[in-house]
C-alpha cells in the first residue's frame, strides 16, 4: 500500500492472511470483476478494447488458478489481490483500472452474497432429494404399526409412515428457510464502496442483472457492513442440521440389538477395530455429532458481529471460515441422509411387536371413560390405577378381570377388553395431521405436493 513505507510484521501478516481460505471465492470475484468491467465500459472509464482484454485476461486467469498445481503465492493477501495480481501477469497497467469505482470492502460483499445464493440453492436440492427418500419410505411402509415415543418410553402406537413424515416436514421448512436466505442473499452490494458509494454513476441494477442479483442495496453504509444473509444461511444450516440429528439419533437407537427395528445398509455403517462381529451405524451417530459443529459456526459469526461499529472493520473477515464449515458440513449430511434412507430396512414383526404393547391402549380407555360422561381427569386417574394394578401383578391389561375393572368404574365393563383390540388403536386417530389411515393418505398426498413445489419459485427465477 502507497501509504506504507514498511512491510507487515510477519505476526501481523499471518494473522491478516486470508488467501487460504477465501480462494475458494475466486470463481465468484472473477464473474464479479468482469461484471464490474463491462459497468465501467458504459461509463467510459473503459474503451471497447480494453474490456475485451480485460475479459479475456480474467478468462485466463481463472484457467489458472483452476489448473492442477497450482498455488498462490506468499505475497497475496486474499483472492482480491491475488486476482489482481495475477490479471496484471496477463495484460499489464491496464489490470489497475479494474478497481475503479469499487472497494474490496463492497467487493467481498458481493462475492460472498453470490456463494450465499449458490449455496442456498444447493442445500434446497439436497433437501429435496432426502424429502424425497423419506416420502417413498413413507409410501412403503404406511400401514407398518410401531411404538411412538415420549421420553424415550414408550407412548401411544402410530404408523411407520406417519412418523417418517415427520422428518419430511421438518425437511420442507429448512427447505423454505434455504430459499429465505437466498432471497436474503440477492441483494447486490457492489456499488457501496468503501461505505459511501462511489463517485461513477455506474449502473447498479444493470450489473445486479448481469451478476443475477434481484435487487440493489439501498443504503451503502448497510451495502458494506450487511452479513445478515450469512446469518440467514447460518441459520437455516444449523436449523437444518439439527433435524437430521435427531434423526441419526432414532435410527442409532432403532439399529440396536435392545430394538431391532432397523438395519442400515452395510455402505453406511463400519466395523470395529477390535470386535468381529460389530456393525456400527457411524453414519447415522455422524449425522447427530455434526448438529453442535454447525450451530457453533453460527454463533462464532453472531459473536463477531455483535456490537460491531459501522461500516467495515476486518473483523468481518471471519465471517468466511464458519461459513464455509457450515455449508461443507450440512450439504455433506444432507446427502449422506439421502443414500443412508436409501438403504435402510425395517423390520415389520418387531416394530408390530413392539407396537403390541397394550399399556398404549391406555389413553384409548380413558377416552372410553370420557364418552360415558367421566371427566378427562377423573378418566385419567382410573385408568392410571388399572395400569399400577397390572404392572403389580404382572399381568397384561387384557388379564384383568370385569371385577377388578368395576371396582375402579361403574362405566366399565366389556368393551373394556374391545378397546384393547390393536386395530381400533391406530384408526381412531382420524382427526386432520393424525396417524390413521385415512388422515396419513391424505397427508401424504399434501407430501406429494409440497414435494412437487419445493424449490419451484426459485428455479422460475433462474430461468
């Protein structure tokens, strides 16, 4: 820099270095940069001929640094000046007009909102492909009766397919919130300078269009300083990865022994170093570890960015470590989920089995107790002692006798032991969102729609 008569400490330049990791911007600051140059054309900074050859020296400049071996050298201090540099080794003084009328403060705005938006639109496919993974198991598996859980206990039976669906919706909102933060993220920065716009009347929407940014910033103190849709992403990556942990955590414990209730393919599982006869469900234990990593990346920014003064300072240079950790992270997991489901089997006779268990029957009672005129409360009580007497005798709830049931309520009697038929148990959940069969049919027709719709608005866009 002129206004330098010393070098960098060499402290201070490694701790100021950021070509290691924003490279991996270089695509983006190319497309930016040429961009930029055919704006500086219509306001004449540029004749025709030198934004021929600065297209062309940029051309040339990402074949190199997309060549095998290649490496940046000690002196380039991000991938800014690294394409600087490397345009000027290309076609001379000319490459020193290409930074007229921007900032590298706007400049890395811009090329991290381009990420951002690629990104986002990548995580929505991704998201898809698993949606559409967990719903064909849906579909197969709809009318397979299993154990739902509180507490890890067991609660009430529900259907296989019913509770696949769950992660389905939980999917399609990440989905949703993916394309908030593209949306978020196609507001173009460039133009913002420093942070107080530029002296070129330059064209901002024409090279938003160019760039295939929607909008414009309005204001270029918020242009410089605005990371909010790195947050956004963030957020929905962390969003995101929490749902697939909870499920990687079902399916390590449906995979037990203790259960038995599924079987990953052997493609996602390993061995052990020790014990022959091991298969572990690594895949699955991975997709619930990596859910801290990504909220952690999210809050590291959070942090750097609280209470940081306006506009720029080069704090917000660590703003891309944690971003791109997060989206190498959950795209990975997303895409793992997806081949794991494909893979998986389930075991019908022990999900049956285990979904046999009449103490889930219990609410069933106390709703029989409820139509008779019984109070939910009271209902509930008499039912809670009928299970204590069972689990003291050890005995099934069906084994009680029609004395020991008219001795908790004069409002049973044999339709007692009708209720605890497994088939009523299931299909009187007929109620909208509930896991009987007529509700699941028409939820999973709504699946195959929001499935159909999931990332539709912004592929429009893209054409």
């Amino acid at each position: 820099m002129a206004r330098f008569r010393k070098e960098p400490d060499l402290r201070f330049w490694r701790l100021n270095r950021s070509i290691e990791f924003d490279a991996r911007l270089a695509p983006y600051d190319i497309d930016q940069s040429q961009a930029h140059a055919r704006a500086l054309r219509e306001v004449g900074v540029l004749d025709d001929d030198e934004l021929r050859r600065i297209e062309a020296g940029l051309d040339d400049v990402r074949a190199r640094i997309g060549q095998a071996g290649f490496s940046f050298e000690a002196a380039d201090e991000d991938i800014h000046m690294a394409v600087e540099r490397l345009l000027g080794e290309e076609i001379g003084p000319l490459a020193g007009k290409l930074h007229t009328g921007r900032s590298r403060n706007d400049q890395v705005a811009t090329d991290v909102a381009m990420l951002v938006q690629a990104h986002s639109l990548r995580a929505v496919d991704l998201a898809r492909a698993a949606m559409a993974r967990l719903l064909e198991l849906a579909e197969a598996h709809r009318d397979w009766p299993m154990p739902g859980y509180t507490h890890l206990q067991r609660a009430q039976p529900v259907y296989l397919g019913h509770h696949l669906l769950a992660y389905f919706w939980m999917l399609a909102r990440d989905a949703l919130r993916f394309e908030f933060a593209l949306d978020s993220a196609r507001v173009m920065p460039l133009g913002s300078g420093a942070l107080a716009g530029v002296n070129w009347e330059i064209d901002r929407r024409s090279v938003a269009d160019d760039l295939g940014f929607a909008r414009v910033t309005p204001n270029s103190i918020d242009g410089a300083s605005n990371r909010d849709f790195v947050l956004d992403y963030m957020s929905a990556a962390s969003i995101c990865a929490m749902h697939l942990s909870r499920l990687g955590s079902e399916i390590v414990i449906w995979s037990s022994s203790e259960f038995g209730f599924c079987e990953l393919d052997e493609s996602f599982s390993s061995g052990s170093s020790i014990m022959p006869q091991k298969k572990n469900p690594d895949s699955a234990e991975l997709l619930r570890a990596k859910s801290p990593r990504v909220a952690a990346d999210l809050l590291s920014l959070l942090g750097t960015m609280h209470a940081l003064p306006l506009t720029y300072g080069k704090d917000m240079q660590e703003d891309k470590e944690p971003l791109f950790d997060a989206i190498e992270t959950v795209e990975g997991c997303l895409d793992a989920t997806e081949g794991m489901l494909a893979g998986i089997a389930f075991d019908r006779e022990r999900l049956a089995a285990a979904a046999g268990d009449e103490m889930l029957a219990a609410t069933e009672v106390a709703d029989l107790l409820v139509r008779r005129g019984v109070p939910f409360r009271e209902a509930h009580g008499i039912v809670g002692d009928l299970v204590r007497d069972a689990v003291e005798r050890g005995v099934s709830l069906s084994e009680l006798s029609e004395d020991d049931l008219r001795a908790r309520s004069e409002h049973l009697d044999r339709s007692f032991y009708e209720v605890l038929r497994r088939e009523s148990w299931l299909e009187s959940k007929r109620i909208e969102g509930g896991t009987g069969s007529e509700p699941l049919e028409r939820q999973l027709e709504l699946a195959r729609k929001t499935l159909r719709e999931v990332g539709e608005e912004t592929a429009e866009e893209e054409l």
